[in-house]
C-alpha cells in the first residue's frame, strides 16, 4: 500500500487515501537474425545450402547474426554439423565478447576448426542464434542442408612402356589406358629382326617385373612405367670347309 496525500476541491488536504498500485513488469521482446551463412571449403566458399562440393575438402562455418533490437544487445551462437550418415562432425557453441553488438549491425561466427568433407552426400546443419545469456532467448534458426558432396571421380591409372634399345621391337598393350584399380592389361613383346626379347623392367617394381616371357598379364594398383628390354641375336658361329684334292698321280696315297 502506497500512502497518497490528494489535495484538491473534492478532497481536503488532510485526507489520506490508500491506494493499491499492480506494478507489471514488461518482458523484453528480443529481436534478432541470421543474416548470411557460408561454407568455406578449401580455397572456396559458398551460401548456404552449397551444391556440388568436392570430396575430401575441409569444410568451415561462417555465420553472421543481426541485432534487430533498438539497444546494444551480446549475441550467442550454436550449431551442429551432421555428415550424411548422421554422425555429428562439428557441434560449436559461443557468445560474442565485448563490445556488444550495436542495432543493425550484424557479427561473424566461425568455426574454430575445419571438418572433413569425406563422404558424398547431404550434409546438414541446425543453427540457434540467442540472446541474454543470463537467460538465453533463440531469436533465429536453421535448421536444413549444410552442402551436397560430389563423389570423388574414380581413381585412374596410367601405363607407360619403353623400348630399350629403341627400334629393338614393339610391344602390343591390350587394352588402351587410363584404367581403373584392378583392371588387368596384357603386354606382347615383338622384337625386330636381329632382336629377341630379354626380359621386364621399369618402375616402380611389379608383379612379373624381371620376367623372360615376351607376354606380362599386369594388374593396374598404380602408374606403372614399363620397360621392354630387347638384346642383339648372336652371330652364328663360323663355318668352315675343308677341300681335298687328290692328284692322279698320287694314285696308291692315302688321306
């Protein structure tokens, strides 16, 4: 009760009212947005959902939120990142430190790492921008697709092959590069006339690496460069003949 004293024509200076005053206290309406969201990636960024990132980038959030209050206001910040198969990759939690954010104005959050990009697919994100952190209000969300992951293309391999010594002969490779992991491919060693095959080089070793057979079945798990080592034939050794003549008169001799 609040002792009033009324002073006027109704009321005589000496009379004493009470009077029963209901003080209402008027909640604050905090008001605030998510103004931009990024993904950076590498040497990259985009806006939020972003499409088509490459496999096996290294992904960082970006999030700015904007005081839409007339006074300064300290805003906070929480999100989590799930891979495609739903396991959490990031959860990130903050309040901005001093100064607070004016009205209108707007403050970047960023990851404090950077997350693996492995697997294709969709990513999601949920986002809650707060403010009082006495008492947290969310005054925003998201809540949706953080990125689409392409698929990394297959791994290809190569296939070189050297002659040595060159114009020693060719070799038939079947079939024709690039090839993928596993895929096997046959080499013939034909050698030029004066030649023969000797034997398989090359780096880095593989399997039938050293082999004398002209045919090589080899098995693509890497770039392989391939020798093919030829070498002269041998002369053929020497023919001689013999000739003997006998004269008439020697008739009765003997050789």
């Amino acid at each position: 009760n609040i002792n009033i004293g009324v002073i006027g024509p109704e009321f005589p200076a000496t009379d004493l009212k009470n009077i029963k005053i209901a003080l209402v206290a008027v909640p604050v309406e905090y008001k605030g947005t998510i103004s931009k969201k990024e993904l950076e990636y590498n040497e990259s960024r985009g806006t939020i959902p972003v499409s088509n990132v490459p496999q096996d980038k290294r992904g960082k959030v970006h999030i700015w939120g904007r005081n839409d209050m007339a006074t300064n206001q300290k805003l906070g910040i929480h999100w989590i990142v799930k891979d495609p198969d739903g396991l959490i990759v990031e959860d990130y939690e903050d309040w901005e430190g001093w100064p607070n954010t004016d009205p209108g104005k707007t403050h970047e959050f960023i990851s404090p790492g950077r997350f693996d990009l492995n697997k294709p697919g969709t990513w999601t994100i949920s986002i809650s921008l707060a403010m009082n952190p006495e008492s947290p209000v969310q005054v925003a969300s998201y809540a949706g697709a953080l990125c689409t992951v392409a698929a990394a293309p297959p791994e290809e391999y190569t296939l070189e092959v050297t002659i040595e010594p060159p114009g020693a002969g060719h070799v038939l490779i079947s079939p024709k590069g690039p090839y993928s992991p596993g895929e096997v491919v046959t080499l013939v060693a034909t050698p030029y006339a004066g030649y023969e095959f000797d034997h398989w080089g090359g780096w880095p070793p593989y399997p039938g690496i050293q082999s004398t057979s002209p045919t090589l079945n080899l098995t693509m798990t890497a770039n392989w460069w391939v020798v093919a080592a030829f070498r002269e034939k041998a002369a053929p050794p020497a023919t001689y003949h013999l000739s003997i003549f006998v004269p008439t008169w020697a008739y009765g001799g003997y050789v």
